[in-house]
C-alpha cells in the first residue's frame, strides 16, 4: 500500500477530472459506496472459488463477530446500494465511481495490496448498445490522455445455459490431462472449471490453449448480441482482437467481456477489464436487471499515460505574493484577499511565514508562479505593489492598489500572447 505524494497529486486529479467529466457528459453519475462490506456479499457475488475470494480479500471480524471485508472492487457494492436505496426499483442507472480497492497480492509492479479503480456500471440496461458505448467511452479516455499503445480483447461468454455446457466440455477436457494440471487447476477442475483458462501459470498455457472455447458453444441470442455489438465498434473505428480464451478472473460475468491490453507495462498489461453481468443482481436477491460495468486500474493508467509521453501536472499558482518588512502584513492580507474576490481564477499563493526578500523570492520561484507580486514599505508607503515575471523577462512594473487585479490579469495575458507568439 502506497502513499500518494503531494507532487504526484496534481496528474491524478487532472487524469481523474478528464474521467469524470468524460462519464457525467455521457449522462452517467457518480456514486460513492461504502470501502467496507459484508464478506458474504463478495462471496456471493465474486464467486467462492476465485482468486479473489480465496485468496485475495482482507477479512476481519468487527467488534460484534461480524465478518466484514476491504473491498476488493466495486461492483458488489454499487449492486448492494443499487439494491438497498431502491435505485433499481423499474429504473435504469448510469454510475461511476472511483477510489481504493484492498487485493492480499504479491506486491510488484504495477500490482499493489491497495489500488484505485476508476468504475463505470450501467444497470438495467441489456445491451448491445451500452456495451458498445462502455467501450467507446474507455477508447475516448485513452484518446483524451494520448494513450495509443492498447489493444482490445473481446469475447462473448454466452448465456448461464451456454456457460453451463461450456463448463462441462471443460471438465471433460481437462480430466484427460488431470495429471499435468497444477494444484490450482486440479482443485478447481470439478468446482469451477473455467478458472482454469484465467491460470496466471505459464506451464498451464500449452494445456488451456487447447481447451474448448466459449464461442463454439454460444446460444443464438448471445451471438446476436455479439455480432451487434461488433458492429458497433467497427462503426466507431474501434479495432479489437475477438480472444476466445478471455474468461476474466470473476465469476459474475456474462455474453460480453473485454481487456484494454498493452505490452509497454511489463506483465502487469491489463489497464481496464469488465464484461456483462446479467445474472448479479438476481443472485444477489433483487429482480432480475440485466447490467454490464469495468473498472480501469489508475495506478495502471497513470504509468501508461507517463511511459506515452503525458507530462506530469503542475499545481503551480499564477501569482507569488512576496510581502517584505513591518506592518506590511496587514495591507498584504487585504490585497491579496481583495484579489482573490475580485478576480477567482487568478490563482495566488501568499508568503506566510516572512522571510527577508531573497528567500520570499526563491520560495516565489521554487512555487513555479508566473509572476510575483511584491509588497515592500515603500510600497506600502505610497500605496503601490510591484508585479515582476518569473518565467521570462517581462520587467517589473508598479501599480497603484484599487488597479491590481485588472493590471495583474492584463500582465499575465500579455505574458500568456508572448508565449504563443
Ligand atoms: P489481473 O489479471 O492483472 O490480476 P484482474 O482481472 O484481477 O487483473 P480486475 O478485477 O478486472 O483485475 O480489475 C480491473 C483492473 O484493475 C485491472 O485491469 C487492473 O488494471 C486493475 N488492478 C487489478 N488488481 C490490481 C492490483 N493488485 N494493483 C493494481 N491494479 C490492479
Ligand atoms: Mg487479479
């Protein structure tokens, strides 16, 4: 678990902002949940025989004997509220959410014990269309932020009739090689055979890339629904590798699954996955709504945003007010407050703190302002304040106080046009 710095906070909210406008424009809203749920609740919905439930979650007893767990994604739990406030009631919802997910793993690159998950659930909504617009609104994502190296894996897990016949093909399958299984594999042969095709061990690949496929066994709706969606993406330009093989690691899934991919992470590659999962919210005691969602990996995106070129976002202010010698506090305070009233997006950071010049300056310039705003006695004297570039040579100019926000927004425009030019 790792702590977020103040210099690295600046490129997350300005990723997470472009996220978040991005989904409330396409008419989806933002729902935050409760980070601690009932264990039962991941049980029952991610599955108990999953690396997630098995192995993955931080569960702890309460101090009434309640078994409570961090969650480990988002689903369960917007599917819970979903049902507990009635939000699911004949209506349809388009919801994001974001914030931290807690998974036991073997800490490594680009695969931590809490990381952040950017979410984005439509329920009630039995697709083709919406799973189509999932997808297009992640690719635009990648667009906003100058991410070009990911591919698109999809597949079509069918029906909970055509898993079932699927599930058995694979039992058979692999009860004939039962003795080259790992333990893993072995003991999820006859609990939950498709577990075995998500196996992260590279000596079970030959094995499963010989397995019986989802596609061969998909009913016709489920093929419709795929082909639609298919067609949809092709409109929009999307390219996608149809991955036959792709299960994905929860139980909850089903007809459309799909992983935004790439090769410049190393092994950890999969920045955002999610699918369909029609069958939730019934398995989970409500009225049968159809629904898909994903989750984006932020620790994920965020590196694959700087290994794209994407520069690191500055929090920098617009304006340093330096304020240098006695009984200039008072009149600095009133300026700078009056500044802020007057013109709110001209962003200026006071001195606090005193300091002679020389170090009010270089904290002016440690600050990356633009330009400062310098208050001396002598100023103060005459009622003046002196407004100097940082950046480039702009030479300092004095102002008379009631004239310092328009002349200070002039200056930076000036310097702004100067820049283009
Ligand atoms: P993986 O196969 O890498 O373990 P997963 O299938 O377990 O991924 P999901 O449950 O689909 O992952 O979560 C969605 C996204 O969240 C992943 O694609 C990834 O970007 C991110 N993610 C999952 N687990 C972690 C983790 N431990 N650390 C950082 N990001 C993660
Ligand atoms: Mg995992």
């Amino acid at each position: 678990m790792s702590d977020l710095l103040p210099l690295e906070t600046a490129t997350w909210q300005a990723i997470e902002l472009i996220l978040r406008d991005l989904l409330n424009a396409y008419g989806f809203a933002e729902i935050r949940v409760p980070i601690v749920e009932r264990t039962d609740l991941f049980k029952r919905s991610i599955g108990e025989v999953t690396d997630v439930v098995e192995k993955e979650m931080y569960t702890f007893e309460d101090r009434n004997g309640e078994s409570l767990t961090l969650r480990p994604e988002a689903t369960a739990g917007i599917v819970r509220a979903g049902m507990t406030n009635g939000l699911l009631h004949n209506q349809r919802q388009k919801l994001w959410s974001c914030g931290p997910m807690f998974r036991y793993e073997k800490p490594q690159k680009g695969r931590y014990r809490q990381f952040h998950q950017f979410d984005i659930e439509a329920l009630g909504y039995a697709g083709p269309d919406i799973d189509a617009e999932l997808i297009i609104i992640t690719s635009r994502i990648w667009r906003a932020l100058g991410i070009d190296a990911v591919e698109l894996e999809l597949n079509s897990l069918g029906t909970a009739e055509s898993r079932l016949e699927h599930r058995q093909a694979l039992t058979a399958y692999f009860e004939r090689y039962k003795d080259d299984l790992d333990a893993d594999s072995r003991d999820r042969l006859y609990r939950n055979p498709l577990r075995i095709l998500d196996s992260k061990n590279p000596d079970m690949m030959e094995l499963v890339s010989g397995a019986p496929v989802t596609t061969d066994f998909l009913d016709a709706e489920s093929e419709a629904h795929f082909s639609t969606l298919r067609q949809l993406l092709d409109q929009a330009g999307i390219v996608y590798r149809v991955n036959p093989r792709l299960v994905r690691g929860l139980d909850y899934y089903s007809k459309t699954v799909f992983e935004w991919v790439t090769d410049k992470l190393g092994a950890q590659g999969t920045i955002c996955g999610g699918g369909r999962y029609d069958g939730l919210v019934s398995q989970l005691g409500g009225k049968p709504t159809p629904a898909i969602g994903c989750a984006i990996g932020m620790e994920r995106l965020l590196e694959l945003y700087k290994v794209c070129g994407g520069q690191p976002v500055m929090n920098s202010p617009d304006a340093y007010f330096v304020a240098v010698g006695s009984d200039v506090l008072l009149p600095a305070f009133s300026l700078v407050e009056g500044l802020r009233d007057e013109f709110p997006d001209i962003r200026v950071e006071m001195n606090c703190g005193g300091g002679s010049f020389k170090s009010q300056m270089k904290r002016a310039d440690r600050s990356r302002a633009a330009v400062a705003l310098i208050l001396g006695e002598d100023e103060v004297a005459e009622k003046m304040i002196g407004i100097k570039a940082l950046r480039e040579d702009g030479g300092q100019i004095s102002v008379s106080w009631p004239e310092l926000g328009t002349a200070l927004k002039q200056y930076i425009d000036n310097m702004g046009m100067g820049n283009n030019g």
